[in-house]
C-alpha cells in the first residue's frame, strides 16, 4: 500500500497517531516501523519522545475500540464471514486467526487484553472478542491502554537507543532485527506472567476447599 509507505515516510503526531490506529484494526501496519523510527526522530530533537508514546497509545486505543464495536454489534458470523472474504485476505486476515485470538481471550479472562497487546499475531485481533464476550468498555479501554502503553514503551526505548549506534539508512533493518528478540522476551515473560496467576488461582481454589 503506498500511502501507507508515505505516511511511514513523514513520521509527525497526526501520522503516528493514524498509523497506529489502522494497526490496532486489521491494516497491516507493523508498529515497530512507526514508533521506534519515530522515537529515532524523536532522540535527533525532531519529536518529543512522550508525545510519540502519548498519541501512538491513543491511536492505538481508537483502532482497538473499532474492533471491539465491531465484536460488540456484528457478532461472530459477521467477523468470520470478513475474515474469509477478499478483503480480509487482503488485511493478511482468516477465519484461523481470529478463532486463535479468541481462544487466548476466553482461556486468560480480561487479563488477556493487556498481555494480548504484547503478543504478535494476537495484538491487532484481540479486541475483536472483547467486544463479542461484552466486556465493559472502561475496562477494555483501561486494559488496552495499559497493554498498547507498554508496547509502545519498548518500541519507543528500542528507537531512542537506536540513533545512538546506527545511522537512519540502517534503522530498518536493525528494528526487524532487534525486533524478533523483543518478541522473545516479550512471549516469554507474558507466559511466566499467565503461568504465575494460573498458581495463585489454583493456591485460591486448594485454600478454599481446605476451609
């Protein structure tokens, strides 16, 4: 998509803002490429590297919420029958992926709506069964913003760093790369996280018994 390149290409708070809405939605916008690049910028003295993170959680926060009207209102025969069409192929989108983002959502509860912010593959979707369970809106907010804040966070601290050891016509690269760590870790300690709340509910559930 060419615009989408453009307005990759004249990073300021209005295309951060609007690209980091269409990638909370089903556009194919990787999010490493807008905010780490513009908090790149933002370490040259072109941005302000609070103001990138503020309006890249607020756009993200706009895009979740129109997947969450979207589950809220269509239902699920509605977004799988998008999911199939031609122009959900064309958004890299399938009735599978949708399927798996609401298998995380059911299996971890609300906490899935921070931790699925962090996820690749489950971040963009995971809004969509938040809206199909009618999950109260103030907490989807809440948890999104907490979950995109943090992503953005990483991504911002990631391109900060970056114009520190890499002129701009290495930076994409060097996100794809440092990038596929990030996702690593990120997995990794997301998975420590959900593993240590399934034990405190199980202590819970043993304690309870015991009484």
């Amino acid at each position: 998509m060419n615009w989408i390149t453009s307005l990759l290409g004249n990073l300021n708070y209005g295309t951060i803002w609007l690209l980091m809405l269409l990638e909370s939605t089903v556009i194919p916008v990787p999010s490493e490429l807008v905010v780490s690049p513009a908090a790149y910028h933002a370490a040259g003295g072109n941005l302000n590297i609070w103001l990138v993170i503020l309006f890249a959680t607020i756009g993200a926060d706009c895009g979740a919420t129109i997947n969450y009207l979207a589950g809220y209102y269509l239902g699920r025969p509605l977004i799988y029958r998008f999911a199939n069409s031609k122009w959900g192929k064309l958004c890299l989108l399938n009735q599978q992926k949708v399927e798996h983002s609401e298998k995380y959502f059911y299996d971890h509860g609300m906490v899935a709506t921070i931790t699925g912010r962090l996820i690749p593959g489950i971040r963009h979707l995971i809004s969509i069964p938040a809206g199909l369970s009618k999950m109260k809106y103030w907490q989807f907010l809440l948890y999104t913003t907490l979950g995109a804040g943090a992503w953005n966070c990483i991504l911002a601290a990631l391109g900060w760093y970056l114009h520190t050891v890499v002129p701009e016509n290495q930076l994409q690269a060097e996100i794809e790369r440092y990038g596929e760590y990030i996702k690593f870790v990120i997995i990794g300690l997301v998975i420590i996280g959900l593993l240590y709340l399934l034990f405190k509910r199980m202590r819970k559930s043993k304690k309870d018994k015991a009484q």
